[in-house]
C-alpha cells in the first residue's frame, strides 16, 4: 500500500479542511493517508512514504506579494523530502493566489528541480479539477 503524509498549516481552519478532503480522497484511492499540523511533525511520520503534499494559507495584501506563513516556510526549509518522494502543494486564498505557490516552493532544499503539482481552493472543498490533479499525482 502507498503512504502519503499532508502537513498543514491554518490559522481559522479553511486550510485544515482541504488537508481532510485531500486525505479522505487519496485514502479512498486506497493510498495510506495521513493529515497533520507542521506543529506536530515528527521524523518517523516520514518512513516509508511515498507521497508528501504540503500546504498553507496564503498570506498578502490580497492582491500583491503573496507568500506562505513564516512558520510555513521555517517548516519547509528543515523538512528533509526523502529522495524519491513526490511532492505536491496545496493553498487556500480569498482573492488570488498570485506568487504563492513560486514562494512555497522556494523553500524546500534542494528546490525541486520540476514544477510542483499545486491545488488551491477558497472554501477548502475539493473541486474535480483538484481530483484530476491528484489522480495524475499518484499515478504508476
Ligand atoms: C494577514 C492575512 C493576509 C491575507 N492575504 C491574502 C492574500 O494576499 N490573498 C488572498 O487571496 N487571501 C489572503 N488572505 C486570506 C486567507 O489566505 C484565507 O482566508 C485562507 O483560506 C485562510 O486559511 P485558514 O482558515 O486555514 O487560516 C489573507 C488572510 C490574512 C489573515
């Protein structure tokens, strides 16, 4: 059985809500799923894992100069992506996610070396563009 992990990060609990439905379709699609704060990381939730997707609630002046939560990127920067790891991101946003996603994936060292796979939502539900997305993710 394939393993993801999804860590998070919310302040009023939209983002929480996408990390459940991201796991609730993936463990649908039988891949063993878990969503956790980047609080609550700890190494051995990394073992084995197949897929990690991360993701945050976009931080900006609504229309210009979004970025990822301080506490976000700090997570970003230690978290050690096992070599053949996928990784994905995910946002939640009111208006527009602008740079975002470009500032999400800045942090990760080494920087991925292809464009990650990302999802946004406003409501925190999963849309049938977000499943298409994630059915390509865990393909092979
Ligand atoms: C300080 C602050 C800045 C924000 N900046 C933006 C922004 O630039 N663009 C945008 O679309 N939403 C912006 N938002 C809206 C949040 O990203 C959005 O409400 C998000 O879903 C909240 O996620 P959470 O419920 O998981 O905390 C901002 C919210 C706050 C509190």
């Amino acid at each position: 059985m394939k393993k993801a992990i999804i860590f998070y990060q919310s302040k009023t609990g939209t983002t929480k809500k996408y990390a459940q439905e991201i796991s609730a379709y993936l463990q649908a699609k039988q891949i063993n799923t878990s969503s956790v704060p980047v609080g609550e990381y700890k190494e051995n939730l990394l073992q084995d894992i197949d897929y990690i997707l991360m993701g945050c609630w976009t931080k900006g002046l609504m229309v210009i100069f979004q970025k990822p939560d301080e506490i976000w990127s700090d997570f970003a920067k230690k978290i050690p992506v096992p070599e053949h790891t996928k990784l994905a991101l995910f946002a939640t946003y009111k208006i527009r996610t602008g740079s975002m996603f470009k500032n999400m994936a800045k942090h990760f060292n080494p920087a991925p070396n292809l464009s990650l796979p990302n999802l946004k939502s406003r409501n925190g539900k999963l849309s049938d563009k977000d499943k298409i997305i994630l059915d390509e993710f865990v393909e092979n």
